[in-house]
C-alpha cells in the first residue's frame, strides 16, 4: 500500500503526549507475560501509544524526509495484525479526536529549527545524516492518516475518541467492549486500573503490563483524587511543572518526578491545600487556575458511550462551567461522524480554537511560491469556516466565533477569516443531481469526472436546471458526486445559474487529453494555475536577466517539478536509495497544500450535506459513506519531483538520448518500479493542463496573462520528452 500523506500535518496539531513521568515510574513495576494469554479476547488499543512505540523501535525513519509514510510502516502493521489474527486477539484501534482548546500552543519555531538543521544536510549531500535527522522528528501526527486509512481497508475496528483515546478506552474496558487495554499509563488517571503498556510482536510474543493498585502503592498509598493531583504536578501538555519543584525540578524522563510531585501532594494533603496561599505562586499568580482547569479536564473528560451520546466522567459531579476547560458542546452527529472516521478532527479543531495554523512545509517554506500560495489560499478557508457556521447545527457560540489564520513566518500577527454576508451553501442546495449521473459504471465518481462534468453540460443545456433528488434515494456514488460538484462551484467551474464557467469548460478541454487516473491531479494543476502556484510569471522577470540557457532552463524545470509532484512515482517496498533534493521539496509542498486545502473543502462540504439533512443518515449508510475515499488525500511523497528533476538535469543541453536518460536514472533511482512510465503520466498532465491553458485563455487573454510563458515551457518540453 502506498505512502499516505497526513493533512493532519500543516493544519497545526501537536503530538500529545502527556505523563512522561509516570510512563517511567511503572517500569519500575511491571510484570510481563505471554501475548497467548489474551486469546480469543478483544484488545483495545491507544492509536497515539502504538504508534510511539514504533516509532521508537524503528531502525528507520517511517515518515520519509520526502514528505510521505514509508512502506515499512504498513509492512509493520500487516505483520502485528497478522500475529494478533493467528492467536486470535481481536484488535480494536481508538484514536484520539479533538484537541482541548486549553492545551498549550506547540511553538512552530521549534519544530522549523530542527528541520532547517535536517535541511542543511540535505544540502550538503549527506544523505544517510538527513535521513537521521528527519527520523528524529518523526511524531505520531505524520502516521495517524496513514493507519486510519489501512485499517479501514483491511476492515479493522477503530473508532475516534471525542478527544483523548485514553478516557475512551477506560469507559471502554469498564463497559465490557473490550477485554484489555494497550495504552500509555494516562489511562490509570481516567480510573482504568490495568494496562498492557509493551508488545513484543517479534520473536518472544511477551506483554508487558502494569497495575493501577502497584503505581499507587509505588507512591506510599495515595488515593485516587491524589494520584490525579500528583500527575497534574509532575507537569504535562496540559499544565506546567508545579513551581514548588522548581527552579531544579527532578528530569522528567525519570520516576523520581512523579515521586516528588505525589509527597508535595502527600504532605499538603491534597494538591489544592499545596498552591492555595503557597508564597511561591507568586511569580505564577495564573497557575492555580490553570491547575484547577487541568484537573477538571481529566477529572470530567468526555467519551463515547454504548448508545452514541458524548457523557462527561463522573457528570453527576461535573461542575456547570466546565465547558469553558473543554469548550461547548458539538451536536451529537458530528461526534459520531468523527469517531467513524467520516470527518477528519482537524478543521473542527480550528473552529475550537478559533486559529487556523500553517506551519512550515517540508522545506521550511522559505519559498517565494509557496508563500504566495497561502495567500492565495484565502478564499478557501473564508469557504470551509463559512460551510461549517452556516450549517446552523452548532452552538451559537460558534456561529458567532472569530476565527484567525496564523503563518509561521508571520510571527504572532493574525488574520480574521472574513464571515460572509450570506452562507454559501444556500447557493449550493438549490441543486441536487439527479440519478442519471450513476450510470457510467464506475465505482468512484473522482476517476469519472470527465463523464460527470460532461452529464452536467447536458443537464444544464436545456436551462431548467438542476433536479432536486430526495436524500433517502441517494447512494454513496450519488453523495460523492455531489460533493465533487459542490468543490467544483465553489472553486469557480461552475457558476451560478449551473453552468460550466469559462474555467470549467477548460477544465472539461484538460480532461479530455488525460487518462481517468489523472482526473483528480489534473484538476488539481489547474487549481495549482489559478492559485498562481506555478506560475512562471515570477521567474520570467529573472529571466530576461540570465546571461545562459541553462539559467532559462532552471525557471522551466521548478515549473514543471511543481507538477510533476502532483504524481506518485511508484516504488518497491525498500528504503529510500535515491538523491534528495530541497527544490523537489519545495516543489512538492506547493501540491501537497493544494491538495490539502482541497480536501478540507471536501470534506466541509460532505459535512454541510449531512448537517442539512441533504443525505440520509442511517448508521449503515455512514459506515459505506465513511469508508469512501476522500479524492484530493494523496497516497504519495515527493518521489518524482525529486525523479523528474534528476531527469530534467540529466537531459540537459538534449544532447543524450532519452532512452540512455532512463538507464542512468534507473541506477540512480533503484527502489523505482517504472520512472518511465510514471515521467509518461507527467508528460499526460503537463498535455491536460496546457490543454486547459490554451481553452481559457481563447476565451479570455486577461485571466492569464502569463500565456506566453507558458508557450515558450511548452516548446521547451517538446524536445525532452
């Protein structure tokens, strides 16, 4: 299965992972013993915990440097699934949801600073040392679409938590769901009383399992409410280090932080006696009431029950305001098409926050392109905030809420995202198609958009319109074509009374000269072309200044590379032997935003429909709908940018034939399956997208001025290809 990559990543989440400290102190009672003793039983397992541990383990780095899931992260996999299926332990994989609003901020400087110095690397050719370094920066966050997406391939349960897996699975083993848990000891805190904290899969299949009641003991008797206290003392993601310990506080990869914490707790009584009047909070007048939140998070967590409601812990003791720590409540549907994995957390997470983050891609964004790009990008956020207010299901609060965009690059200025005067849906739901366009026989309308685009211009010929289709009638083919249709309005191809726009019918001219596994891709160069992404108008300016062709030619292969990075280039299941290449980096960040954006549009879209009532709802229809694929979530990395750059480089003054290009390039490219057919497909694209270039351009000169850039690539191209 292909590399996946995450659009969990730019949209700003962290990695949580909160009680370090405690982690280390149950190492210091556990007991081990055979994984065939959970036979014939139902293992729940922490996402965020598994995926830690293989990151850990792993002798190489299972998010690559180049931007994608390596292939021995799904090899991994298969092999633990198939040893838990030989001994018959059911796996049941709980992912965490939503993030708190109260955690703390990530600082996106930080994470940018490791990768310039894994970058510099790069720069300096020394492959295996980039390698490292990318390997160390590896989280969880890169990996959870990547496994989300296998699972539900190979019919896996999972399920996504309101918000943190670990109040999940608790609720989930009480109830009886599940026989045992695999979960970072956090669980111990939202009441479960045991843990299998390790899993050998390898040769000695061993456990390794740890006790509430031995942690506690560990801690010279503590009670629960303590224990809670303790942990919040020993500082996590959600509240610092209690200033009692410092200035010099135990490390905290160590028990001996945790100890401490529980005899400050211990000789107070209780955490609260411990700050309340303490001298030394002084200088931290805030952390009381940060404490009191943090506790009253875990405390009152909510999670899913059996009957599909959201219900706080201990509710009946829950006190009224302890919305302000986890924020208002959701509707009770967009909970449940989270945890079916329908909906992705990470746009309703900017909604809670109110801030839509980008941070660096995977080049450091340093890019001219790249930050012209998010720029431009400003019209599809104002949409997707817009889809989710004007859905009229939410809270008021939220239809009311204030949602800025923060760029690393930017510092700490923001923007708001402009609120529209009218929703844009109600432009969208005047129109439904009609069941005439199912019957072209394909199973997923994204590889039948050129038929889907072409029914809707015969629909729209005879100017009555859109028929409108009941929402109990609707397939899950249906749903998805509508959806598409709707991305395709809001981006302009299709206009306001239903017909095809002068960029929709270049769309249509682009469509025509690919195959129908470049449909997606090819739209997405033609979003890449509106978005000004590649365009060659910026290098144009320098050209005219370069003193050699090989300077002009440079300015047509960052065009094309931006493209080509569109595609996959298809790989064996091996580590990586090719060249690196920072431009092929920068190049492909500008696709995989595209493509992101794109998605989350998508999929504010998809949720528009249900919230509306515009799809029907029955729990065996969003279980077919969940398990659809998402068109723009990309399933590659960076690979035939950086292959089509070394192709471009090699051609060079077209003095060597292209048959020769492909042998070097098959020694340089060793892991690469077919680069000649995958070079085959970007040449297909670039054929789709100058086809588009030259339909819009007859109608209208204006609306892309830098044509004649694009003619001169184009004669370029001719002769290396």
């Amino acid at each position: 299965m292909p590399g996946i990559v995450s659009p969990s990543i730019s949209w700003g989440r962290t990695d949580v992972w909160t009680g370090v400290s405690l982690d280390y102190l149950c190492r210091d009672r556990s007991q081990t013993t055979s994984l065939e003793a959970l036979s014939s039983s139902i293992l729940g397992i922490e996402v965020d915990h598994y995926l830690r541990k293989l990151i850990q383990q792993s002798r190489s780095p299972l998010y690559t440097p180049w931007g994608g899931v390596a292939q021995s992260f799904f090899r991994i996999i298969s092999h633990d699934l198939s040893i838990l299926k030989q001994l018959n332990i059911k796996p049941f994989f709980v992912f965490t949801g939503l993030q708190i609003v109260s955690q703390h901020e990530a600082d996106p400087n930080l994470r940018l600073a490791a990768r310039t110095l894994a970058l510099s690397s790069l720069e300096r050719k020394r492959n295996e040392e980039t390698i490292q370094a990318f390997t160390a920066l590896t989280s969880t966050i890169e990996l959870v679409a990547a496994l989300k997406r296998y699972l539900q391939a190979e019919q896996v349960d999972f399920l996504v938590a309101p918000y943190f897996a670990a109040a999940q699975l608790t609720y989930m083993l009480k109830s009886g769901s599940v026989d045992s848990i695999y979960a970072a000891p956090d669980v111990f805190v939202h009441g479960a009383e045991r843990s299998i904290t390790d899993i050998s899969f390898e040769q000695n299949l061993r456990v390794t399992f740890c006790d509430k009641s031995a942690i506690l003991g560990l801690l010279q008797g503590i009670n629960e409410d303590q224990f809670l206290d303790a942990y919040l003392f020993a500082g996590n993601d959600f509240c610092p280090i209690v200033p009692i310990l410092e200035p010099n506080p135990p490390s905290e990869f160590s028990a001996f932080r945790m100890r401490a914490a529980a005899d400050v707790v211990r000789q107070n009584g209780t955490g609260y006696l411990a700050l309340h009047g303490n001298p030394v909070l002084e200088k931290r007048p805030n952390y009381l009431e940060q404490w009191l939140k943090a506790k009253a998070l875990f405390k009152f967590h909510p999670y899913l029950n059996l009957a599909g409601d959201v219900v706080l812990s201990k509710e009946d003791k829950a006190p009224s305001d302890v919305a302000r720590v986890i924020g208002a409540r959701l509707p009770r549907e967009v909970y449940y098409y989270i945890s079916r994995g329908l909906i992705e957390p990470q746009l309703i997470d900017t909604l809670l926050s109110g801030v839509w983050r980008e941070s660096p891609p995977l080049d450091g964004g340093d890019s001219r392109e790249y930050r012209r790009l998010l720029e431009e990008l400003d019209d599809i956020r104002v949409k997707c905030m817009d889809l989710l207010h004007g859905s009229k299901q939410l809270h008021h609060y939220y239809e009311k809420k204030v949602v800025v965009t923060k760029k690393w690059y930017r510092g700490n200025t923001s923007e708001a995202i402009e609120k529209l005067d009218s929703p844009v849906y109600n432009d969208l739901r005047t129109w439904q198609v009609t069941g005439s366009s199912e019957g072209t026989g394909k199973a997923h309308p994204d590889r039948d958009l050129r038929s889907l685009l072409k029914l809707w211009q015969e629909d729209s010929s005879d100017g009555k319109g859109k028929k409108l289709k009941e929402p109990q009638e609707a397939s899950v083919y249906a749903v998805q074509a509508n959806v598409l249709y709707r991305v395709l309005q809001l981006r302009g191809y299709i206009g306001a009374k239903q017909e095809l726009t002068s960029w929709g019918r270049a769309l249509v001219a682009a469509l025509d000269e690919v195959d129908d596994a470049l449909l997606i891709p090819t739209l997405c160069a033609i979003e890449m072309l509106k978005l000004r992404a590649i365009s060659p108008e910026d290098h144009a300016r320098d050209v005219r200044k370069m003193a050699s062709q090989a300077e002009s030619a440079e300015s047509n292969v960052k065009t094309l590379c931006s493209i080509a990075a569109l595609l996959p280039l298809k790989q064996n299941d091996a580590p990586w032997q090719g060249p690196l290449d920072r431009e092929a980096l920068a190049s492909f960040s500008l696709a995989q935003t595209t493509y992101r954006y794109l998605a989350g549009l998508y999929e504010m879209c998809q949720l528009a429909m249900l919230l509306r009532g515009d799809v029907r709802r029955s729990e065996d229809f969003i279980k077919d709908l969940s398990s659809a694929v998402n068109p723009f979530v990309i399933h590659h990395d960076a690979g035939l940018a950086i292959y089509s750059r070394r192709y471009f480089a090699l051609h060079g003054d077209n003095s060597t034939s292209t048959g020769t290009i492909y042998e070097q390039l098959k020694a340089a490219f060793p892991t690469s399956k077919n680069g000649a057919a995958d070079m085959g497909n970007f040449f297909k694209l670039w054929d789709g997208l100058y086809a588009a270039i030259n339909a819009v351009s007859m109608e209208d000169k204006s609306q892309l001025p830098e044509k004649g850039q694009f003619d001169l690539i184009q004669e370029w191209l001719s002769t290396r290809r």
